[in-house]
C-alpha cells in the first residue's frame, strides 16, 4: 500500500459494481440524474459528477464499501445532505459517491446525561424533532437542513455560536470507518477525558479526507425557560458594531448577535413586505431565566439607548418573537430577489471582535469599487461575517471580479489574526489560502494524511493536498 | 530517520552537553539535587531521573535544543511545574528534561477580545494576577499552582468544568515545537474556524509526545457580576448526587459542583476545626449577575428542601463566601492528616451523571472490602470524582491492594461509558487502559505518533507507546 498520485486513481468497472451491489443489493445507481443532483449543490464552485452513488444502510455497510475501494484504489466521496459551500462533494478524480441518507437512525436520547447518539444521515430537523417531547435542544444551526455527519466533517456552525459554540464543542465522541475500513469510536460519554489523542476534535472538520463518520454522539442543552428576541437598526455600520461590542462584554446571555447590513435589509423590505430602516440592523436573541431575560432587556436598553439608534423592538412573547424574526429567516431569498440571473458566491470571513468593524467597512468598500452587489449577512458575536456576492456565473469577467473581492476579503481576514473560513471549510474552493493561513502546519496536516490514509481514497484533492496532484486553484485565489 | 525502539536511544555525552551550553549558556545543569526535584513530583509512580536539566528562555531555543536532540536521538520530556499526577514527567528511558519556567512572560492581553497569549511556563497564578487589573479571568482550575503547558498537556480541568469547560474547551491557538525542531501555530485568534485539521486540539492532552507545547492563546472569561457559595450536607450519598442531577437540569448556573464523602468531611473537621456534619458534602458555587444569583438561591432552596439535607448554608456575601469555602480548600492536607505514613494514590474516574452514583457507591465499597482509608473529592457536575487513597509507599502489600482498587475504579468507569481518566491523563500509570478505553482508536493514536515524531524523541513511553517498549504494567493494572 503507498500513497497514490490522483492520476492513478482507478476507474469504477463492471466487475467492482458487482461487487458493490453483494453489498448494498439495489442500493446503488449510475443514473445521470442521481450522479447530477449529487454534483450540483448550492455552491458556485465547478462539480464534477461521480461514477456511482451508493446508499449504505449500516456502519458495517460503509466498512464493507470502504474496503472495496481501499482494494480497488478508487477515491471515496461522503455525502450528507448535499449543502456544503465550497465544493466538498464534487468527484475531482472520480470515484464512489457514499451517501449517507438512509443512515437516519436516533439511536439513543439520554436525556439525564444530556447526549444524543446519531447516526451520521441524521437531518438537523429530524433531531429538533425528535428531541421536542424532551426538555433539551441541540443547538448548532447552519443555514440548511444539513446531516450531522455533514457538519461534523465540515466543523459547522452558524448563529447560536455565540452561546453554545460549534460543532466542535458539542461533540462528546464519534463513530468513523476508517480509510482501511477498520471501524474506531473516538471517545466515551463522559463529559471530559485524558486520555490519549483527541481523535474526536481530528475528524471534525476534516471534511471525509480521513475517514467516513457514521455515527455521532452530541451534547444537548436544557431549552432556556425564556427567551427574548429584538431587531435595532443604526445609522452607522461603526454604530451597530459597538453595540454588538458591549453587549459581549455584559453579562447578557446572548446566544445569537446577526449582522445585516442595509443592502440586505432593503432586500428584505422589498422581498418580504416589510419596512425596517434600510441600514446595518442586528438580530439579537437571549436565552436565560424569565427573571434574566428581564434584567438582560434593561441592559440591552441602556447599551442601545447610547448609540444612534433608528429603530428598537423587542419581544419574549412568542408570536411577537416570531414575527420579529420573519425578516432575518428570509434573508437568502431576498437576497437572490435581488438579481434574477444570479447566484451567490459566498465568502465566510471570521476575525477577532476588535478587527470586525475594520475588516466589514473594508469588504464593502471592495465591493462597492467592484460594482457588485453583495448583502452582507454575519453571526457577528464570533466575528464572522459573510458577504452574498450576486453573480452571473455565466459572465466569465463578472465572475473574475467577483473572485477577486471574495479573495481580498479572505486574505485580509488572515492578516488580521483570523481565518478564511468561519464555518464553510475548505473543499476545493479555498485550497489556495491554506499555506497561508497555517503555514509549516500545513506540512503537519499532510503528515496526518499520508498517516492515516496511505492511499489517498478518502475525498481526495480536498482540505488537505498534495503539489502533484493540487486541483487548478481558481483565478482571483492566492497560490499556495 | 525512522523509529527507534527506546533500547536505542542514545545517551547525553560531553560533546552534546557542551552543544547545549552553546545553546543555553549556563542554564544547563546535572546537579543531583535538580535532578531529583525534576524527577519526584506528586505522583506515586516509580520516577526515573533525567540525564541532564535545561532552561529556556525562549521558543527559538526550545527549537535548537530539540533540533539537537533529534539529531542525536536524545529523549525531550517537557516540564512544566512538575504536578503531573501519572508519571507523565519520568525519564524512563534518560534524556533531556526541558524545563520551561523561563518562559514565563504573559505577552499579550487582548481584553476585548477575551484572550490572552501566554508562554508554556506561566503559572496559573502568574495568569490570574496578570488579569486583575481586568474584568476577566482563566477559570480552568486544577489543585495545584500549575504552568499552562503542562495544564494544556494534559488536558487539565479542575473545578470550574461544569460551566467553562476544560482547557479543551478554552484554547484558541498553540505555538509548538515539533520534533524535528520546526516551529508551528495551529491556529489564529478567530473564535472559530472550518480550515483544516484541528491541530489545536491534537497537540491538547498529547502530554508532549507530539511536541513541546512553547505557547498558548487562551479563551478569557467576563468575571460574573455576583457569586454564590453554598454547602450542604446529606446523611445518604443518593440524596447528595440527586441534588447535583437536579441542578444540572435546572437553569442555575452552577460553576462549581463539588462532592466530599464522610471520610473527608471528618478529616477536613478535624484537621480545621470545623463541625460540620461527618457525612457526604456538597460545595456548589453559582455565578451570574445579582438578580441570576438571587433566583438561582431559591431554586436550590427548594431543590435542596426536597432531599433530607443535614446542613444547609449559602452567601453570597465574599468574606462568608471564603469562610464556606475555607473546608473545601484544606482537602488534600486533611486527607494526608489521616495517616502519618501515607501518600496519595488519586484515582480519577469519570462517567456520564446517570451513571454517578453506582460508580461512587462500588467505588467506596471496593476501598472497604480492600481495608484501606480513601477521602472521596470529586467534580461531580462533571461526572468526574477522585477517591484519594491513602498508602504506605513502602508496604509492597498495601501498595498492591490500593492498586488492585484502583484498577477497579477505572474498569468500571470504562464498562460505564466513561474513562479511566478525566483530568490527569495517562502518562506511564495508566498506560494498561488505553486498549480497553480506545480500542483501534489506539493503534490511529500509534500512527499519529509515528507520522510526526518518527524518531520517538518525544516524551517516549508514555501516553501511546508501541509493543516493543511498554514500559512495565504495574501490579494490579490491566494489560494491554
């Protein structure tokens, strides 16, 4: 076994399908549909279909496949629910697309300990669901109805970071069928451990380059007794940051602080019927006690009050809370509203609080001298923000431009002590920024790699690469 | 370069200890005394003595001093503040001890962006001092006055985990020298971020066989507005471990949740003074803002109200707070008072909450079927609790039988779905659960090792150790 250039990677045949299907019995196609609805997702990065699609219903199921494909040298791409941004399902050297929907199975609520045990197909709202008839909720909420195993892999985050962290945070242990097909538990239920490597925090994020992660055991929360919810508008991006700036240095329980800025909150006005100021406006909400949600509204109060405020309201009652939010949740459509031809080319830059405002007015001034249109939408209280660049896709210039601004906004971020990447991850899309961002850690990643999957089958080309085999970095994208 | 089994590692000759002083000058030293002080710490462990002790005052000198050592195939075994509990520090096979308390400088404190960035050897109390002058604070807390590398080593947490998290949880970056001396840092200062294998948290717990740890961003927490400590005491251990169970599903932040059983509280009154009932022993600290710790006192009112409690007393008042907390601080003197000839033999279970009381109950039932004396201390928000046995370090029998206990402690907090260590890691005395912990998961922990330090340099023989050069299992262990 030695690790494999791509362009040695071996092609899908008859007598593999054979085997594939003794496996999964009809569970398998080559239809063009599937192999194209399961290239062509939500990101603007160029997809690449699969050879085949296979559909395994167990842990022993993936092993089984995984060590076909090991034997066969042929690249293994996981697949959740498709949602990733930055083109980490796409088949860059062929191979077998290993989609995980039909491991769906909650396997267990503890609900004393405050642990769920999923299988990695498991959709976000399939568990909110589940976990209603309790008093728990979990509470990593990207912007899709993504799979666990998804945002595991791709160390997901999104707007309650601000309280509850990310993915990472929430993870007590996984269940991953290595690249050998071997399968491995990376840690216990207990709440904390020392001992050994943290192999639960190595899978995460690695975006199925080092194994497929089958199952998932999570950490749940007490729902909060209360909850308040409240949109400020200012007149003044500097305004509406400072606010956010005070409220993380008080002792109120925010578990979302959203930024939209006025080119998105006129899209939601035009799109949804509304008429808040169109100017940089926050979402806010705050979990606690009654009693805290009271006193938290007092100090939110003060906070707002010494800013230029445009427009406050807030709210704990439920309906009032829902209609508050009606805006922020359609913020993707109105921004699509905004250009009928377009798609968004999304960046996800994420800094430390004090460079926030500077790394905001400068991406949009980026934008404006592009001539783009790009709403700007950011889980702010983690210094992360993204811009929804509107682009034709077809208009090679206008996409060109648009890489560039998308390029300027992720290199300054990492030379503000930060990362490119918030939440989205690397896939193919952000190759190009990872010997920046890390450095001689890049090396240390590739070691890990070479390690752990000696062939090079598991989503190759992907996070971590390797020079001969380093797909085409895109125009506009640094070099490594 | 390849993997050296341990019978080949080289010895520290004149040549490399005059390359050294080139290196550090005059902070080199083979005295008998440092090399003992470097060597007996507070483990019961067997420790064996370094060849030679350095100091460096800086991380490009822990990069020429490794870059030395891997050229000779010199063992590194990174010191901190020599606190760690299972052997982690022990020159099994010789080499160089590098002690880092040189590296002691807090380099930057980003207050608005809670973190601070700090070299290896500061010790927690260096940090704590540092941050008064803020409104913030490092809430990691274990026993002992320890350096933030070696607490980042070993994955430390302490008592403050319930509501904070472990040092896992509190880390934003490394700086790290690798084993081939070459400097890496695994991350910025961006709360989160999706780009790449999470080397921060591989390097975390990895007790220096992965590198040596020279620096550390960390997550900084607001100081909360008010605090509220509380003891009460129960005639039956089910009522007190029902009132933990009860408040970590309650909205009450609990920061602290410490449990002491009747054998410590009798020797914590006789060793103060103090009266209070000889019987288990809660010590609960609540943080929030006034009103948060105003609710939160009636809520464990009444949670308290509702078991048959002895003694019940809380203040949120700072002199009668330190007076509560005056027993709780004397523990491990109180233990030691107990049995004149003794030492501690700290075992260090932790399993998921539902699984608790049977392991404390079994556990305690052990110790007295072995005739031994063990205190119990435990931070049970976290499911994590210490039975201290008391031994004669010279009484082989007695030796045997506490680690024949022990060794049923951590079998039996593994079949419970939880580990044989949640705080002071595995080092050499519990290197014989690895297997049953990890299985396979252990054999990758062995590749990671071999992918990055392929000479075996670093802090060889402990944490993951290959067939060839296990270390001996002691008596009363499990083997691998």
């Amino acid at each position: 076994m030695h690790f494999l250039p791509n362009d040695q990677m071996k092609r899908i045949t008859s007598p593999i399908l054979e085997t594939l299907a003794g496996i999964v019995g009809d569970r398998v196609s080559q239809s063009d549909e599937e192999l194209m609805t399961h290239a062509s997702v939500l990101t603007y990065h160029d997809q690449k279909r699969a050879e085949v699609i296979v559909y395994p219903n167990s842990t022993e199921e993936v092993s089984e496949i995984v060590q076909l494909c090991a034997s066969e040298s042929i690249p293994v791409i996981p697949y959740g629910a498709g949602s990733s941004l930055e083109g980490q399902i796409t088949a860059i050297y062929g191979g077998l697309c290993m989609d995980l929907r039909l491991m769906n199975k909650i396997k267990e609520i503890y609900e004393e300990d405050q642990c769920a045990i999923v299988q990695a197909g498991v959709r976000r709202s399939r568990l909110d669901q589940a976990l209603e008839r309790t008093a728990l909720f979990f509470p990593i909420g990207p912007g899709f109805d993504a799979s666990i195993g998804g945002m595991v892999s791709t160390r997901a985050s999104g707007i309650n970071a601000v309280r509850y962290g990310t993915m990472r945070e929430n993870l007590l242990s996984l269940e991953v069928v290595l690249p050998d097909g071997k399968i491995i538990t990376t840690g216990t239920r207990a709440r904390k451990s020392s001992t050994g490597y943290d192999l639960t925090h190595l899978f995460t994020g690695a975006e199925g380059t080092l194994g497929v992660i089958t199952e998932a055991a999570l950490k749940l929360h007490f729902r909060p007794g209360a909850v308040l919810n409240a949109v400020c508008s200012f007149a003044r991006m500097e305004d509406a940051v400072g606010v956010v700036r005070n409220i993380l240095s008080s002792d109120i329980n925010a578990a979302q602080i959203e930024l939209l800025d006025e080119v998105m909150m006129a899209a939601i006005n035009s799109y949804s019927g509304l008429d808040y100021p169109p100017s940089p406006t926050l979402f806010l909400e705050f979990h606690g006690s009654a009693l805290d949600i009271e006193e938290g509204k007092g100090r939110l109060d003060d906070i707002v009050s010494s800013y230029k405020c445009l427009f406050f309201e807030c709210s704990s009652n439920p309906i009032q809370r829902e209609k508050l939010w009606q805006a922020r949740v359609n913020a993707l459509p109105a921004s699509l509203s905004l250009r009928k031809d377009a798609v968004v080319m999304t960046t996800d830059a994420c800094v430390p609080v004090s460079r926030l405002l500077e790394n905001i007015v400068a991406a949009k001034k980026d934008v404006a001298e592009a001539g783009l249109i790009a709403p700007l939408i950011g889980h702010v209280g983690d210094g992360n923000f993204h811009l929804g660049i509107l682009v034709n896709p077809s208009n090679k210039e206008e996409m060109a431009r648009a890489k560039g601004v998308a390029h300027k906004i992720s290199l300054r971020a990492i030379e503000s002590d930060g990362t490119c990447s918030g939440e989205h991850g690397i896939g193919t899309g952000k190759l190009g920024y990872m010997k920046k961002e890390h450095g001689h850690s890049l090396s240390v990643m590739r070691q890990i790699k070479r390690a752990l999957d000696p062939q090079n089958i598991m989503n190759p080309g992907k996070l971590v690469v390797f020079e001969y085999e380093r797909p085409n970095i895109q125009p506009g994208r640094c070099s490594e």
